[in-house]
C-alpha cells in the first residue's frame, strides 16, 4: 500500500513493533490519509486506492488504537464516518444518525462478532439459538428516505454521517423509490438502503457517456454516487438507478420486532429488498450463505463487496446499542478483494482503429479469482510513469518497469488493472519504459494532441500514419464487420488480419468487390487453407445479405471518433437516408451555415460529436472511400412509421418530472416508437408535455406557450399501452 500524501518511516512496521512515539505519528498520518481518502470516495466520487486498501488503512489504525488507547485522536477515522456534505446540495441532519459497519475479514473475525454478542447479552446456549440475518453487501451508496402520512419529504445522503445532502428531486427520479408508501404506515417513517446500479445498465451508460465524448465511470458505484449526486435531476433520471431497501432510521412506530420482519413490512411498503436475505442460528449457516452468495456473486448482475450479519431481534439490538462508528449487532463479512501478485513481462503497444497507442501489460499469467489472467490495461503513458504533464504525481498511476512485481486485480468482468507494484523486488538497473513517440506498426509519429481549450496535451498518443497504418486499418475493418455495425457472418477478426495480409481487402468497399474479383482470381477463396466450396459460397452470402444494410450500422460502421451505436442511430433518424446524411455532413462543415446548426441542434448530438463527423466528412480521401463503398450497398431509409393509429407520430414530446411507470430512456424509446420526436427542452416547436409530480420549470414555460399538458397516466391512456 502507498499513500503519496505522507509518506511516513513506521507505515511498513507491524504495530506490535511501533513504539509509543512512532504509533503517534502513525496515526497522525492514517488520520490524514483516511479523511483524504473519505472525501475523495464520498465527496468527488473518485476513490483514488482500492476498498481493500481503504480497509487495511482503517485496520492498522484500530489496531493501533488498541494498543495504544491513550493515543486515539480526536480526529480519529474511528470516531467519524465518510466525509462531510458538499456544498453544492442543501443540508439535511439526520434524526437518527447513519452510521457505518464493523467488518469481518474471514471465518474467525464472524465467529468472534457472534461470540462478542453473545457474551455481551449473556445470551448462553441454554436461551436458545441466537438468529442472525446474513444479506449482501450492496456496493453502491446509501440514502435515506424520510416519509411523513405515506409520503416522501425527503431522501438524504449520508453525508458525515450525522449531516447528508439533499437530493430528494434526484431520489424522486429513481423508480425503486415510492413516493407514496403502499398500506398502512406509521406517520413517520425513514427508510435506509443503497442506491446502486446493475452491471448491464452500467455498460450501456458508459458507452452512451463515451459516444458523446464525456467521461467515463469507472465502475458501478462511481455511476451511481455521480448520478445521484447531479445537480440537475433531469440528468439523474437519464441514469439507470435502482434501490434496495435494508435498514430504517427514524420511525413513530416499529411495525415489526424482528431485522427480518421490519424488511419484509419494506417490499409491502412498496421497496424492494434483496432475495437472497436469510435467517440464521448458528455461525455455520452464516459461513454458508455467505460462501454461497460469493459463489453466485458474479451472476447477480450488480456489484456487492461482502455479506452483512445482523441481530435478528430488535430487543436484543437496543441491547447491544453502538460504539463510536458501528451497531455492536452488525457486522460486514466483506469479501477478499480479488487480486495476486505476477511478473510485468513486457509492455505491449497496441494500435487501435483511431490510431491511439495503447499500452498493454503482458503478465506472467496467474489466477485471480478463478479466472487467468495475462493481459492488464496500463491506461496510457502517463499512467506508467506515475508521473502527469504537470510533474505532479498521479492518481492511480505507478512507475511501472518492465520486470517488476505487481499485484493485479480484478473487479467484476472489467478489464483486470494493476493496482500495486513491489519496488522491493524491482530488479535492479530496470530501466523506466520507453514509451514509442513512433508507432510500432507504421512507423508514422505518434503524438499527443493539445486540446485547444485547456492547453493540456491529450493522455493519449495518436499514429498519424490515418491512411498508411495498417494497423488502423485493419482495426476499422473489423469495427466495420462487427456486430452492431454491418454483422457479417463468417467474417471476423481473423478473416480481416487474413484477408489485409493477403492484400484482398484492403478497404470497406473491398469486402463487397470480394466475389467478383475471386470469380477472375486465379487463387480462389475455395481452394485457400481452411476454406471450401461450402464456405466460400457462404461467405459471399453473408456479404450480400448486408448490400442492403440499416443505415445506422453503415454510420457507426465507419468508425468516426465518439460515433457510437447511439449516436448513429440518432443521426439514422435525424436525417433518414443516407444520401441526405452525406450531403449534410458535407455541408456542416461550414460552421456558419445552417447544416451545422441542424447537425448541432439534434438531440444527444453535441459539439465534440458533431465536429469529429464533420472533418470525417471534409477529408477528401474518407469520401472517395465512401463513394467505392456506396457504389456496392443500399442504405436502407429510416423507416417512416406507420402514423396511423398513432397520434404522436410527428409531434416534438417533452417528458418533464418524475415518471412513475416508466423509466426516462423507456419514455423516450416508446415516444420515439410512435412516431415522436422527444426533445429535452420545452420550446414553441414542443407538442406536448407529459409532467411527472415535481415538473418545474418546463412545466411553466409550457403554460406560457400554451402547449397542451398531460399527465404519464394520459399518455399511456393516449397511446394505447
Ligand atoms: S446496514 C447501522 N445493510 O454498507 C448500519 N448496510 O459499511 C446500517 N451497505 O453505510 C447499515 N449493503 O451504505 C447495511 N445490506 C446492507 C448493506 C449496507 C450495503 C452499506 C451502507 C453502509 C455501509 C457500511
């Protein structure tokens, strides 16, 4: 573990062997390197080392603390929790405090927490078994949901733990969340849970972010933390949230005496609770839910990092009350993280369809939970060097040298990352790399663009060699083939390095001309190593299938930067065929004209999107390409759909305010399915508003333009679902 921000003698030092003085600055520092790293994960949603790391700071500080009780800090990590509220939100105090969990780090660590309880209770065998729930530990952040008379006032991040933030405008946007309670309910009523994000809406959102050029999450949590905490709820709602419900803080009444009976009054209330919750009375049924919830941890579709246990009986853990940060009834069984230390090989450029190199780390391979791994991303250059343009150190980055000893890790089905390097093992004479300022396929020069604005240099390094590098071509020839582009059978990663090598395909257009020119070929595909009559035939079928292709693969087909499936099809849509889409990107150019302010105007095209088509467009050599292709396939037109019987089609829809029974991405894929064009903002071309409780300011500017209002439940009564 390193922490750049103080670096102290004692920090390798096992805490037996701290003496009284060296255990004080010890703490000092872990004081300093915790609340750095509370903000960073709580305030900027940007965590900057691993949970596991974060724990083991934590650990060693408890440890010292233990041995060294007279030395505990006022500001001691172990007397606060997370970080304070941003500013940007208003402030809310909690009635009731959030606090956080002890944690359990193996078998022994659960079997003390049942025995501490017990001890503590004087709950000896002859009273009976002691039950226990056991739940997963959802990775995301928590919220509290504060509902008076069955309604939501407000939800609140945690915050410090005694003060959150108030996000209750976003929380409304999240359809896990009630805004009325379901059956009866006591007056007051706080609901606590995690605010999360499954895997798949995850992908899906970073591939959106990406095409429209914005930054990416880097993982889950991150998505969720930065999508809650949006200033604008619109945006909020545009994320793909959800909530399980699994603690309680304020209440006027306790519907139930039991962990276990509070959470099921939660699903009638209307929440959801995880299913795979369980009731347990011995310390053996705990280890087997939680051994077999990690088992089944990379099929649930969402992220959690451990299982917790709680006293069943309410009584039992008024009991048992607190100390300092955690309930003395709960604990968090986390899980390890899933890392192990390997040989850096060799560092390995790849090139990709854009021209950026990109670093590869070739590792000795070696099993990291369950799975082999070889290959870990090493970002860019910058990453490497653990050193930015600026000099300053950077975050998450290493020195990273050929032959050294590093640990790497892997989270959930993301790309395995090296998060730790040994320098005690670094051999000595390794030399830093050298990262190539030439790229290593086409020896064109490899630089880092400045970004106009920010003066700073791109992270990433580009070939310039665009039309000579072969390795940009053959990587645009595989994006064209790919699945969401033109989706050719038989036609994949191999067929292309082969078909490149050989010289038949050297261009899009090629893959078309392909037959005609093997029918004149005196070396014909059929007689080709690992090819026959049969699948020569098939192939030429599988590309004849795609002349008439939907256009918005052929646009995301060609590859253009931060051109993604997405932003495609709302191109497809926007312009209907492919002749017009051509001719106006052509004319877009001109940045004064009207073309670029129709391109521009498109809804979820923004300006770093709309300008990398442009020059696509202006680069002489990428139209005569596109003329070849275009001479060879038909872009099918956008389907025109069927107005009748839909009495949406052609109308501009604004959805405003929180849906109810729908998602915001739902609204907008069955408006535009019907016909509507859905738009972000209300303007005078705006049709109609469909309002969800807490539209604002749309709302009003609709009523000054007149523009006729409905509610969701009218919109699903007008069109028909
Ligand atoms: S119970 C008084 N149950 O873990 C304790 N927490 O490290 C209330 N978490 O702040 C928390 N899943 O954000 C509880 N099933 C679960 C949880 C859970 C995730 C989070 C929560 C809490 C943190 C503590």
């Amino acid at each position: 573990m390193t922490d750049t921000a103080a670096v102290s003698a004692f920090e390798k030092l096992d805490v037996e062997a701290l003496t009284s003085e060296q255990a004080e600055t010890e703490l000092e520092r872990l004081a300093n390197a915790i609340a750095k790293h509370d903000k960073l994960y709580h305030q900027d949603d940007a965590p900057a080392i691993s949970d596991a790391d974060y724990d083991a700071l934590r650990r060693r500080n408890t440890a010292i603390e233990a041995r060294f009780p007279d030395l505990v800090r006022d500001d001691s990590p172990s007397r606060n929790v997370g970080a304070a509220p941003s500013e940007a939100f208003s402030k809310i105090e909690h009635k009731v405090p959030m606090l956080s969990l002890d944690n359990a780090f193996n078998d022994e660590d659960v079997q003390d927490f049942v025995g501490r309880v017990r001890r503590f209770l004087k709950f000896d065998p002859l009273m009976g078994a002691l039950a226990v729930t056991a739940e997963p530990k959802i990775d995301g952040l928590s919220l509290s949901l504060r509902y008076e008379a069955g309604a939501l006032v407000y939800a609140a991040t945690r915050g410090d733990g005694t003060t959150g933030e108030n996000v209750t405008a976003n929380a409304k946007t999240i359809s896990d969340i009630p805004q009325k309670l379901s059956g009866d309910a006591p007056d007051v009523v706080e609901i606590r849970g995690e605010v999360y994000m499954a895997h798949a809406d995850f992908q899906v959102l970073n591939q959106r972010m990406e095409a429209n050029g914005g930054k990416v999450f880097a993982n889950p949590r991150n998505a969720a933390a930065g999508s809650l905490r949006q200033l604008k709820s619109e945006i909020t709602a545009s994320r793909p949230l959800k909530f399980f419900a699994y603690a309680w803080g304020d209440m006027s009444a306790l519907p139930a005496d039991t962990q276990m009976g509070m959470v099921e009054q939660m699903k009638v209330w209307g929440f959801q609770i995880n299913p795979l919750m369980k009731r347990c009375e011995t310390v053996e049924e705990l280890l087997a839910v939680y051994h077999g919830i990690e088992e089944d941890r990379a099929t649930l579709g969402y992220d959690i990092d451990g299982v917790v246990y709680k006293v069943d009986r309410l009584d039992l853990q008024q009991r048992l009350g607190f100390v300092s940060r955690s309930p003395r009834w709960a604990i968090a069984h986390k899980f390890p993280a899933e890392k192990a230390y390997t040989i850096l090989n060799e560092i390995d450029i790849q090139v990709g369809r854009t021209g950026a190199l990109t670093p590869v780390a070739k590792l000795e391979p070696v099993t990291v939970g369950g799975v082999v791994v070889s290959n870990a991303t090493l970002h860019n250059e910058d990453y490497i060097k653990g050193i930015g343009q600026d000099g300053e150190p950077i975050r998450g980055g290493k020195d990273l040298r050929p032959g050294d000893t590093v640990q790497v890790q892997r989270a959930g089905d993301v790309i395995p990352q090296i998060v730790d390097v040994d320098l005690s093992k670094r051999k000595e004479g390794a030399e830093p790399f050298e990262f190539p300022s030439v790229c290593p396929r086409c020896g064109s020069h490899a630089v880092r663009e400045e970004n106009p604005k920010t003066g700073r240099l791109d992270a990433v390094r580009r070939c310039t060699g665009a039309l000579i590098c072969p390795a940009q071509a053959t990587e645009r020839l595989k994006h064209f083939v790919s699945r969401n582009a033109f989706d050719i059978e038989g036609f994949g990663d191999k067929q292309v390095d082969a078909f490149f090598a050989d010289g038949l395909v050297k261009t899009a257009a090629d893959i078309f001309t392909l037959e005609e020119r093997d029918k004149q070929s005196l070396t014909k595909l059929r007689n080709r190593e690992g090819w026959g009559t049969v699948s020569a035939k098939n192939l030429f079928e599988a590309i004849n299938a795609k002349r008439n292709i939907d256009l918005h693969r052929l646009i995301f087909g060609l590859g253009i930067r931060h051109v993604g499936e997405g932003n495609a099809k709302l191109l497809a849509r926007a312009y209907g065929s492919w002749q017009a889409f051509y001719d106006a990107m052509v004319k877009a150019h001109d940045k004064n004209g009207e073309a670029w302010e129709d391109l521009n105007a498109i809804d979820g095209i923004g300006h770093i999107v709309a300008e990398a088509l442009t020059e696509f467009f202006a680069e002489e050599h990428n139209r005569e390409q596109l003329d070849a292709l275009l001479a060879q396939i038909s872009p099918k037109q956008v389907e025109q759909i069927d107005s009748s019987g839909s009495p949406v089609a052609g109308k501009t829809v604004v959805f405003t305010g929180a849906l109810e029974r729908m998602t915001r991405d739902e609204a907008k894929a069955m408006a535009e399915r019907l016909g509507a064009k859905v738009s972000g903002s209300v303007s005078k071309k705006t049709d109609l508003l469909v309002a969800g409780p807490g539209a604002g300011s749309k709302l009003k500017k609709a009523q000054g333009l007149q523009i006729e209002v409905i509610t969701e439940d009218v919109w699903f009564d007008l069109v028909g679902a």
